[in-house]
C-alpha cells in the first residue's frame, strides 16, 4: 500500500517490537513507549535495493512505471540493525536483549512486513557463500549432528531471486515478459552443493519447516566481469527466512459477521493496534466498533488480550 508504506512500515515494526520487548523482559526498568523511544533514536534501516534509472538504466524503465516509484522500489527490502541501543539507551537496552525470536516476534504482527529474514552470509562467488554460511551455524538445527540429538529433521526448500539490472536480454527483469532463469537457478544450486548436503531433512516445495533464499543483484552497482568467460557476477546473499507478516487477508471486511458499509481495512486496523504496543493480557475497548477491525487485530495479535466492542445494533436498538 504505497500509502501507507513509506509513512508507517518502520514506526509499526519498532512499536510491535517495543511490547514484544516488554512481554518478553517484565523486570526491565524501562517501559513500552520508553523502549519505542530508544529503538526510534537507535535503530538503523538500510535500503538493500540500489537502483538508479537516471544514472544508466532510464532507458529500461517500463513507461508504466513512474519515476517517483523508484524511491519506494528501493525501500521495499532493507536491513535493520540495532549496534546505536545501548549507546542511545544509556546501556539500559541492549543488542544482546534484541534476539533473533523477538525480531521475528514482532515481524509476525506487522501488516507492513512482508517476511523477515536473517542474512547469513553475502559474497560475489557462490564458494563465499558456502564457507559463510558454515561457519555461521546459522544452519546447524538442518546438520546430522543436530537431527541425531533431536531424532528429528526439518524440510526445506531454497528460492533464487535476480534483481539484476544488467542487461540480459534472456531474463528480463521488467514487464510481462519478467522471468526466472532455470538455468541460472540449477547452476547456483549445483555451487551450493557442498552447504546443501549438509542438510539431513527432506525437500518440501510446498510447505517447507525452513524457507531459504538466494538473493543476486540487490545492488546495482555491486557487479564485476571477473566471472569465468567474462560472465558479469552479481552479489549474492544467502537469506534465511524467521517469519512472515500478519496474514491480514484471513479478516476480509467481506468474511466478517459484522458488516459495515465502510469498515476500518485489515492493514489500517493492525497498524492502530501496533502504534498502540499492544501485550499480552491487555484489554481493549472499541466504543465504535463498527465491523470489529480494530478487536480482531488485536486478537490476532495475541490470543491473550481481551476485547470489548460497542456499537448500534442494525435494528437501531
């Protein structure tokens, strides 16, 4: 929603995160708002996208889209860090508190996230990658000796994405003729052989326990002819998926048992209920609820939290 985007995705994502804080640590010293605080003045998000059309690409812009989209095409993946909190907070919060399960937390509550994911490892050759990645143990809960000690291994499935604006006319990356490269896809596969093997669980395309992604070509000046045969290489991340956003379709005005003629969307409700910091065990008041957007944000936000809705019955009594 390009209107609400720009504006709300970051200061919806603090809050979220700021009460799953709180929820998480009841002894800390500080408060919710006192913590939204010092994530806003600590916080840092980076655009991943680096796309300019005015510098050497104009000319490959669809018609369709206008150049004042660019600004929000850029920001429409960006990391997060949190290295200014402790600096902002007086040590009062740390990095250390921000865990990877609270990040994830929050991210589930959010109707401005997409999904969210942990950077395991970036390089220009698919080798980088592997090495990165294994030494990470980002994947460890996937290995054999992991799936020994639990009797247990989880499924999985790895996407490649190109956002390469170099120019390859056998895959486009504007229009409807916008394409994935097979060959691509196999031949990245086939290079991350040695981390992939690793893997004791079973491929599940549909439903996978662990979604992986390969990411090439954020960047659209981090390219290099260096490749074998000349090849232009793009940079590459390997991503692994912690969670997705609010699945804020399940609560369609049209699905409710209370209909209005103009009900609060899906999106606005959560983002209402995210400014809010709404915890666990809160309760909530809607004097004018209308079709219940707001409480069935909420609700879904935590199954905890108590929900009261007043309003006019249809019969006017």
């Amino acid at each position: 929603k390009e209107e609400y985007s720009q504006s709300f995705r970051h200061l919806e994502f603090l809050s979220a995160l700021s009460a799953t804080i709180a929820d998480h640590y009841p002894n800390l010293t500080i408060d919710a708002p006192s913590i939204l605080q010092q994530l806003m003045d600590g916080a840092t998000f980076a655009n991943a996208f680096s796309f300019d059309p005015y510098k050497k690409h104009k000319a490959k812009l669809p018609a369709s889209v206008p150049l004042h989209q660019v600004d929000m095409y850029n920001e429409t993946l960006q990391y997060v860090s949190f290295g200014n909190i402790a600096k902002k907070s007086h040590g009062v919060l740390d990095e250390a508190l921000i865990s990877q399960d609270l990040v994830a937390k929050a991210s589930a509550r959010c109707s401005l996230i997409h999904s969210s994911y942990l950077v395991v490892a970036e390089g220009m050759e698919y080798s980088d990658l592997v090495d990165q990645a294994l030494r990470s143990k980002a994947f460890d809960d996937m290995s054999e000796s992991e799936t020994v000690a639990h009797q247990n291994s989880k499924t999985w499935r790895i996407r490649r994405h190109e956002y390469s604006f170099v120019n390859d006319e056998n895959n486009p990356r504007f229009g409807k003729g916008t394409t994935r490269s097979v060959k691509k896809e196999k031949s990245a596969l086939q290079q991350l052989e040695p981390l992939l093997i690793s893997f004791k669980g079973k491929v599940d395309l549909k439903n996978p326990e662990c979604n992986i992604y390969l990411l090439e070509g954020i960047c659209d000046n981090c390219v290099t002819d260096s490749g074998p045969k000349g090849i232009t290489e793009l940079l590459k991340i390997l991503a692994r998926k912690i969670s997705s956003g609010a699945k804020v379709s399940v609560m369609a005005p049209k699905t409710r048992i209370c209909i209005t003629n103009t009900p609060l969307e899906p999106i606005a409700a959560f983002i209402l209920c995210n400014l809010a910091s709404i915890r666990e065990n809160d309760k909530v008041l809607d004097p004018f609820a209308g079709s219940a957007s707001v409480l069935l944000a909420a609700s879904m936000i935590s199954n905890s939290v108590r929900t009261v809705g007043i309003e006019i019955a249809s019969d006017k009594f």
